[in-house]
C-alpha cells in the first residue's frame, strides 16, 4: 500500500538557483521556482519535491492557483496521514509544556511548527483553529481529530474569516466544529483574568503573542501615570494598574474593545485605578502634545500598519509620527513602551525608526529592553514571517 502510495505520487523539480534557500529550510515554493512536473496535480494534492539534481527536497501540498504552489510538510519521504498530523500537533504540545505554556498559548505557529498555514490557540479548555490555505484545510478533519484525541476539549471553534483565504480559493467562514458552547470565556494571564470572545474578537479571539511582554512592564509603572493608546480589549493597561500604576488611562477607536477593556477593568477588580475611553489615538496623540499633558509611561500597541511590501513607507511614517508623539507627552525620564506587530517591517527597521522618532523629537533614548513575540509563537531562522512582533522599552530624556 505504502509502495503504491509512492509511486503514484506527482513529483515536483526545482529549478537550479533555488536549491539553497529550500535546502536551508524554508518550506515555501513559489511558482516560477518550479523547474518541471512529473505527473497529474490536483489544488491541495500531496506532492514529492525534488532539487534540480534529483535529489529528495521533502513532501507538500500544491496549489497550482497560489502564488506560494508548494507548502512542505517534511523533508522525509513519509506518509502525509491522520498520525502525521497527530504527532506533529503532539509535538507542538510537548515543546510548550517545555516553556511552560499550560493553559492558554498559540499551540501550532504555522510553518514554525512544520505545519504551514495552521494556527491553533488553546484557551483553557477551548480551541480557535485557522487553515489558511487549501493544502491545509484539505486536512481539517483530521486536525479537528487530533486535538480532540490529545486534549479531549470543551469546544473547538474556526476563525477562517480572514481575506487571505481568497488567494488561495477558499471562502471566508467561521463556526463551531463541535458541539456548540458559549463563546465568550475567560482566561487567567500573570494573575490576572480577561474575557475573551473567540468569535467576535480580533484574530483568534485575544492576542497571545504580547503575554511575555506584558509583565516586562511591571517595574517601569510603580507609582506611575500611565497613557496606553491603541488599547484593544486594555490587557496592558490593566496589567500597568496591577503592578501599581498611579492612574492609567486607555484609548482605543473601537467603542467595542473599550467596553470589553472597562469589562476586564472590572473584572479585575482595578477599575477605580483604570479607565478607558473610545478616542482616535492619532489626534489625541497629536492633540494632547500640543496641550502640554504629560505622563511617566506610555504605551503604544497599534495594529499592522501594512499588509503590503507596496507600502512599507507609509507605515514607516506612521510607526514614526505615533512614537514621536508618545515621546512629547513624557515626562523627562519617562518610559515608552512601542510595539510593531509588521513583519514587513523589520526588526532594524522598526529600532530605526524610533531612534528618527527621538531625534526628531530632540529626545535621547536609553533602551531597557527589546523583545519579540512570547515564546509559544517560535521564530526559526531563515523564515521571516515567523519574526514579526518587536516590542521595545526605552527611557526617554530630553537632550
């Protein structure tokens, strides 16, 4: 059976110049990589890659109407079955439980975990999963069997409403693959708890990826006055007002995640220290400058400012003109705390940037720490899309 299963396999050649970038582990094949094909292929089929010299490049799945055509799965000449995906996921696992992740992370990062274009988050009991492209979603039933197998869930929910899906064929959709169950829940983090609602919330739900980060702030905010713009559903915020912050404020243009952030103010018990208030950052930012207001922190969390390489100056500019601004409204020796979760824009590029922003500003900035995403979302080198959140720190005096 298994001799059959080889033999009838598609196999796929590489062109000559592209050996190197496979060969050094990037799973990604793009269509004008691809030298010649030995077979019939069908979108989502499990192909057998070859080097221009024959030798085995590993396994993937094809989609001949993807830019990415190939997404591989392994460098071995195994079976591509229900157990592959089950160990696989049950590595994820392990490797967590290494870092002590337990009850809430992101449990498959994609091509991080040789499983491309696979995102599961666990929350407690309950799992958000996304497959973002067809090779992938061919294999949901099986990843649904898996994960019910290892963790024997309370629920298990898809958040395919994402655009990227298109490209790859695959229609927008979300829903319940078990049982039905109530979708807002609440999780703890650094002894704090937080409503997360897993089918209206942003991504999956909540973003994990900053929850290393978040307790990085804890001795910059005792007995601080603390601005959090960009605020989302407060999770820094409130962490600010837990490691004693004097007063902190949130804003955030969506009037939703600010009634959810005022929900986890209250929730924590922490809503006489933390407010938050549906506002523009970008005006407040600007506006309240001018006016002279100032505070010991402020912290900057704002979304992906580009999707696209096409514009990657515009983005630039923005990260540039929010962090000057959150540097005008510092007390001198105060702390800015600024992410950039673009991983269009680069870690040197995003640490540029700032450094323009304080000159510009006539700010010198002393760096207290610069971090990436929280270990369960594993960066491997060679594949930048697995390297895409800095979070920094830095004191900013005047000149």
């Amino acid at each position: 059976m298994f001799c059959d299963y080889i033999c009838d396999m598609t196999k796929v050649y590489l062109n000559k110049r592209i050996q190197p970038r496979i060969a050094s582990g990037h799973p990604w094949i793009y269509n004008n990589e691809i030298d010649r094909v030995a077979g019939p292929i069908e979108a989502g089929d499990i192909v057998e890659v070859y080097y221009f010299d024959g030798q085995l490049a590993g396994r993937g799945y094809i989609n001949p109407d993807s830019q990415i055509m190939i997404r591989l799965l392994t460098r071995k000449r195994e079976e591509i079955n229900a157990s592959f995906f089950h160990q696989k996921i049950s590595e994820a696992w392990a490797y967590r439980q290494k870092l002590g992740y337990t009850e809430n992370c992101r449990l498959v990062f994609g091509e991080a975990d040789g499983l491309p274009a696979l995102i599961v988050d666990k929350f407690n009991d309950y799992f958000v999963i996304q497959t973002l492209s067809l090779g992938i979603e061919k294999w949901k039933a099986e990843i649904i069997a898996a994960i019910n197998t290892i963790f024997n869930p309370k629920g298990i929910y898809e958040r395919n409403d994402v655009p990227v899906r298109e490209l790859e064929g695959l229609i927008q959709q979300k829903g319940f693959l078990t049982d039905p169950f109530p979708t807002e829940i609440i999780i703890k983090e650094n002894d704090l708890q937080f409503y997360v609602n897993i089918e209206t919330g942003q991504k999956t739900g909540y973003f994990l990826d900053q929850q290393d980060n978040r307790r990085a702030i804890q001795n910059i905010v005792k007995g601080a006055d603390v601005l959090g713009a960009f605020t989302y559903t407060g999770t820094f915020e409130i962490h600010a007002a837990h490691y004693g912050a004097k007063s902190v404020l949130g804003i955030d243009i969506s009037e939703s995640a600010v009634e959810q952030a005022n929900k986890n103010a209250v929730l924590n018990k922490l809503d006489h220290i933390v407010k938050f208030e549906a506002m523009n950052a970008f005006d407040v930012l600007k506006n309240w400058g001018r006016e002279g207001k100032k505070y010991d922190v402020v912290m900057l969390d704002p979304p992906a400012f580009t999707k696209s390489r096409n514009n990657i100056d515009k983005a630039v500019t923005g990260y540039k003109e929010i962090n000057l601004r959150g540097m005008q409204l510092l007390r001198n020796g105060g702390f800015l705390v600024t992410s950039s979760c673009t991983n269009l824009v680069s870690p040197e590029l995003f640490l540029d940037t700032i450094y323009m922003a304080a000159r510009d500003a006539k700010k010198r900035i002393r760096q207290v720490t610069y971090q990436t995403q929280s270990s369960d979302h594993p960066i491997i080198w060679g594949m930048e899309n697995t390297h895409y959140l800095k979070f920094l720190i830095v004191e900013v005096c005047d000149r």
